[in-house]
C-alpha cells in the first residue's frame, strides 16, 4: 500500500501502517545521529526540554546534513537503537534509517505505537526532496547537528509496524 503523510503523524496514521507499505512524507522532520540522538535522550530523560524541538508526531531521520546530502546511516549502532525507547515514549511516531533491528526495538514500536522506515540509500533523490534546512539543537556537532527539515513527498519504506519486521524470516 502507498499512503501520503504529512507531520505532525498521528496514532491512526501508524496504525494504519504496515511492513512494505511505501509511504511519503511531506513537513518537517528531525535529523539527527549517533551524537545528537544521546544528548536527546539524557534531556528527555531529566524532564528538559530542547527550545523549538516538539518530538510528539515526530519523525527522526537517522542521518547528518552536509552539503553533499543525506542519506541513512545505520540504525542499528548501540547510540541510535538504544534511543528508541525514550524517543518513541516522548512521541517520535517513525525513526527512519537503514539496517535490521533487534526483537527488543520491535517490541519497543509496538508498545509506543511508532514505525521504523528505511530509506534507499540515495542521497541525491533525497536531497532533492528538502525544502529547507535548519540547525536547531547541538551546532557544535557541525553536520551532526539536530537539524529541522522542511521535506516534501520523501519516500519512505515501513519496516517495523504493529509488531512486524521486513527483517524477520
């Protein structure tokens, strides 16, 4: 199935969501990795919130800015799965990155009611896809950095959804 969303992504959203599905996303979506998705992390964790960043109906893109592109990094590095839990319980509704996760994230997705999407590997297409660009948490981590992006129509495929992965046999 295609679906056609826009953040912020809702409950029924996800729900209706399942593994295969190629959905496209227009809004704006966080970028963010392995430094970046820590620091979240240990801020949602002491209750602080990070000015101009709203995670409920989120979508966290796995990946740093540069002026060559984006593209997914691996999501399966301790630094980005172990965020899953705290990411989805603070709203993140879809983390989108590349690479198997384990049964543990499954089981973390489904009690959240969050998605994780994998993105093919093709910075250009994706590039091409953003509208704009901002830093908006940690620009000491250059490319890095939490950015803010403006996307219009990316294509993303559902790999985990309502207990389901594309990765299980």
């Amino acid at each position: 199935m295609s679906l056609i969303l826009t953040t912020p992504i809702s409950d029924l959203d996800i729900k209706k969501m399942s593994v295969r599905d190629i959905v496209y996303i227009s809004g704006y979506i966080y970028a963010g990795r392995d430094s970046v998705l820590p620091k979240i992390v240990d801020l949602i964790k002491k209750k602080k919130d990070i000015k101009g960043v709203n995670l409920v109906g989120s979508v966290i893109f796995h990946t740093a800015v540069s002026s060559a592109g984006v593209g997914p990094t691996s999501s399966n590095k301790v630094e980005i799965e172990s965020s899953f839990f705290d990411l989805s319980r603070a709203g993140v509704k879809i983390h989108l990155g590349k690479g198997a996760l384990g049964d543990k994230t499954v089981k973390i997705l489904k009690k959240f009611n969050s998605v994780y999407a994998v993105v093919p590997p093709i910075s250009a297409l994706l590039s091409s896809k953003i509208l704009e660009k901002k830093i908006v948490a940690f620009p000491e981590e250059g490319m890095e950095a939490l950015h803010l992006l403006k996307v219009e129509k990316l294509p993303i495929i559902v790999a985990i959804a309502n207990g389901e992965s594309i990765y299980s046999s």
